[in-house]
C-alpha cells in the first residue's frame, strides 16, 4: 500500500469519525527497538510521573492517571525515532494540504503505564492546552491480549466506545478534543504519545 492512500484513509478517518487506527503502522522489530530505547531511560530513572501536583493529591492524581513520561527532543533522538518522526511529518504536511488544519509543530513523549495504572476519561485539548490539534499513539507492547487491559477506549458522541488494543507497531489518531480514556492496565504498556498542534508553542510540560 502507498504512503499516500494510508494518509488518505487516516484523513479520511478524522474527517468522518474522527479517528483512525492502523495495525502495523511500523513492524513489530522497529516497535520493539523504540521500546528497548524506553525501557533503558526508564531504567536510568529519567522518567517523571505525568502530572504530579501537590504532594496531598498524589493518590488521587494517581487513580485518574498513573502514567510516567519522559519529553522527547525532536532533533536529537535515535533513528528508529526518527525515522517514525519523518512519517509523522509528512503526515502532518499531508492533513495541512488536504484538511487545511494548519498544523505548525509536534511534540512527542514516551510513555510507559506501570501495572495497575490508568488514565481516567480527559479530552488532550482544553482551556490549558488549546493548541493539540491531533493526538497519536504509537504502541510499543509485543503479545498484548484482552486480559492484559490498558485499551484506549475512544467515546465518540452517540456510538457505542471503541477499544483499541495497544498492540507493538499500532498507531492511533484521533482529534484531540474527542473524549478518550486508558482502561487499567494489568502489565507495563509502553507508548509513544505525540500531538499535532496549530501553534509552535515548544514543549510542553505537564
Ligand atoms: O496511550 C493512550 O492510548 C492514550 C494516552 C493519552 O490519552 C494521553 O496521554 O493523553
Ligand atoms: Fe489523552
């Protein structure tokens, strides 16, 4: 299939139901590379937990979402990253041509949701953080089955939800203000999270 009509379908997907999922957006060895690169800085402690306010809050924060992130700089990174980053790119050139969404930049960080932990149901564009235009999530997770948990489920006004599986070399869009939510995983689930926004606002920090 051409790069082409796969950014056909996925625009095609944004524009009608707002979202897209696609099996094997890279292989499952270029999958299982990024997650090795993750998994050595999380082993070397750079990841932060998503989120953290005062410390009083920390379990309540913790049940609505339990993930732990590290940013990613776009310009340094390692190639299987950045080879993922160039598709991205392009992805983004393609919806600004055919949607005309005036998207400007990306900013991208890994994720890993330790076991028993979730992200309660959000929407990723709000009044802190109106710019995400696009979200997407490329998953990292080798043999990952129903039992394992951790679905995105994406709840699109007047359907039944979707569940999404996060499964090594899937990539998920969606439009950033559609309500979504990470179902409590029951083992480690590794990601890639990034956003299509329509102002260079650099990196934000959540
Ligand atoms: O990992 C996912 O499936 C979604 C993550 C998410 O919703 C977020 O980081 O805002
Ligand atoms: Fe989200």
């Amino acid at each position: 299939m051409s790069a082409l009509s796969l950014f056909d379908r996925i625009a095609d997907g944004l524009a009608d139901t707002g979202y897209f999922s696609i099996p094997n957006f890279v292989s499952r060895d270029e999958a299982l590379a990024i997650r090795d690169i993750a998994i050595r800085h999380k082993e070397e402690g750079e990841f932060r937990r998503a989120g953290i306010g005062k410390q009083i809050e920390y379990q309540l924060e913790k049940d609505i979402r339990g993930d732990e992130i590290l940013w990613i700089d776009n310009e340094d990174t390692a190639p299987s990253i950045k080879s993922y980053l160039q598709r991205m790119e392009e992805l983004q050139n393609f919806l600004n041509y055919t949607c005309f969404l005036g998207l400007k930049e990306y900013e991208i960080h890994f994720a890993v949701y330790p076991k028993g932990t979730r992200y309660a149901r959000h929407s990723d564009r709000f009044k802190n953080n109106p710019h995400r235009v696009i979200s997407f999530v490329l998953y990292l997770n080798p043999d990952w089955e129903e039992e394992d948990g951790g679905q995105l489920a994406i709840y699109l006004e007047g359907k039944d939800p979707v569940f999404i599986l996060p499964e090594a070399g899937k990539l998920v869009c969606f439009r950033s203000e559609i309500e979504h939510e990470v179902l409590e995983c029951n083992r480690a689930r590794y990601s890639l999270t990034g956003w299509l926004l329509d102002q260079p606002v650099g990196l934000t920090f959540l």
